[in-house]
C-alpha cells in the first residue's frame, strides 16, 4: 500500500503517533504546524485527549481551533482519544458539556 506524505506538526514527535505511521509504511516530515497536528494533502487532522477536548470546550478554545480547521483545509477533521465518561465524571456541569456539542 502506497502512502501519501504526512506533514506532521513538531509538537506531535513525542506523541508516538509518527512513530506509528512510519511502521505502517507511511512517509512522515515534521514542521510547525499553525493549524491541525497532521496534514495530509488537503486534509487536515486535530488530535485531542479527551481531557484536552473537554477543557478546550469549556474554554471557548475549542470553537476556535475548529473554525481555523474549516477555514484552512477542504477536509478538517477531529479525533478525539481516550475515555469520554471518566473526562465527563471529573466536570461539575456535564450537561453544559452536552449542550455545547449539540
């Protein structure tokens, strides 16, 4: 299987991530990335635990981050990782949490 070249954001080499792509064949180059943390082609990827999701909601920045996502990449996308429901029992307002992604 042939691989498209993965531009990945620098930040994102202590994530394993890259590592991971590169056994799978994939042709990885590291830059600072000003939107997203992958881009491939015209395609764009923001990666979030789910903690940093959470906190970037109820921040404001999250809203932010997608916008620039949109307005930069024909397809952005947003990949969430980790475990929703302990991230949920440790906010005081889920139901905020809930209204927000609606």
């Amino acid at each position: 299987m042939l691989f498209p070249r993965i531009v990945a954001d620098d930040r994102e080499k202590a994530s394993g991530v890259p590592d991971n792509l590169r056994r799978l064949g994939a042709r990885v180059e590291f830059r600072l990335l000003d939107v997203a943390d992958y881009v491939i082609g015209d395609r764009a990827v923001e990666r979030k635990t789910t903690s940093d999701f959470v906190s970037s909601l109820f921040s404001g920045r999250l809203f932010e981050q997608a916008r620039r996502l949109s307005e930069s990449y024909v397809m952005p996308l947003m990949v969430v990782e980790g475990d929703l429901q302990a991230s949920l029992q440790e906010i005081s307002r889920p139901k905020t949490f809930w209204g927000s992604i609606l």
